[in-house]
C-alpha cells in the first residue's frame, strides 16, 4: 500500500520516452509498475504487522478467559456475546495473516502486482473485523463491570472514534488530496 493509501498497483501501460518506467502516474516515482509493486508489498507488510500483533495478543487473551472459574457464571447473553467476539477475532487474525500465506504460495510467480491487491483487500477485511472484534469486546467487559446503562453509549462512542481515526479522517485527507489536483503538497 503506498503511502497515499493506494494499494492497487497502477496499470502497466508504458510510455517509450521513458523505457518503460513510467506508466503515466504523475507521482514523481521513477518506477516500474514490479518496482512500485515491491515497494507497496513492504508499505503493506509494515501495517499488517501492527494490526496482526494487536489482534493476536487480543485473540490469545479472549482465549484464556473461557478457562477461568468467572467465566462459568457469565449469563447466557455475555456468553454469547463472547463467543461472537472469539469468532471475530478468530476471523480477524486468519484475514491479516492471509497475505502472508497468499504471497508465500504465489511467490515466485511474477504475479507481485496481484498479490498486492488480493493482500490490500485481505487486510482491509481484517480491519473491519478488527473493529468489529474491538467494538464487542469492548461491549463485553463494560457489561460486565459496570452493569450501567451508558454501556451501549459508552462503546457507541468509542466505536465512533474508531471510525474516525481509522476512516474518516484518511478519507477526508484523501479527498482534500484529490481535490487540489495531482500536484504535491
């Protein structure tokens, strides 16, 4: 993913004035669509790793709860409401750690540029369960600790920054980037 959040690979349509280096993207990068590839598999690899290890340590601490003497006397609803955040979070890990076992049965095959975009989408779908994971859990230990009606609102409110830092804002920068036109900032 490059840094403007772009994680489609720019379509190989090469220009002769240049050797085939530049395939029209005025993005002030000498690069071959395999070198822009490259670099936007290191760019993804860097963010899965952030998310991977949060939701890894979020996974294996769910995991253990069920194990403990509190856990048989949840209510059936905490209950449930657990065990659809186990799944999520489950989901969650499989769809972040998804590239990394696509790039390694595709590697070697000079299908980079592909690879980029079937990772990008897998992490993107691990982020949305992520939030899920996060917004449930969250749910789940605010119920029962406080048993307060301002659970719902409390959790809503966080769901809302959530969407916030992680979407809004890159979206509202992106088309504040867009509107200016091509030109750097």
């Amino acid at each position: 993913m490059s840094s403007s959040g772009d994680a489609r690979p720019e379509p190989a349509g090469h220009d002769a004035r240049d050797g085939g280096r530049n395939d029209g993207r005025d993005d002030g990068r000498d690069e071959s669509p395999e070198e822009r590839a490259d670099r936007q598999w290191q760019d993804l690899v860097q963010e899965i790793r952030v998310a991977q290890t949060g939701v890894q340590i979020l996974f294996g601490f769910l995991l253990s709860v069920a194990f403990t003497t509190e856990f048989r006397r949840l209510p059936q609803t905490d209950a449930t409401i657990y065990v659809v955040t186990v799944v999520l979070a489950s989901l969650a890990t499989g769809a972040l750690i998804g590239p990394v076992a696509f790039h390694r049965l595709v590697w070697g095959r000079r299908i980079k540029p592909e690879t980029v975009v079937w990772a990008s989408r897998l992490t993107f779908i691990g982020i949305l369960l992520l939030l899920a994971t996060l917004t449930t859990a969250l749910f789940l230990v605010l119920r029962v600790t406080t048993h307060n009606a301002l659970v719902p609102w409390l959790v809503a409110g966080v769901l809302l920054w959530y969407l916030l830092c992680w979407f809004a804002l890159p979206l509202w920068v992106r088309g504040r980037r867009r509107g200016r036109g091509a030109g750097r900032p």
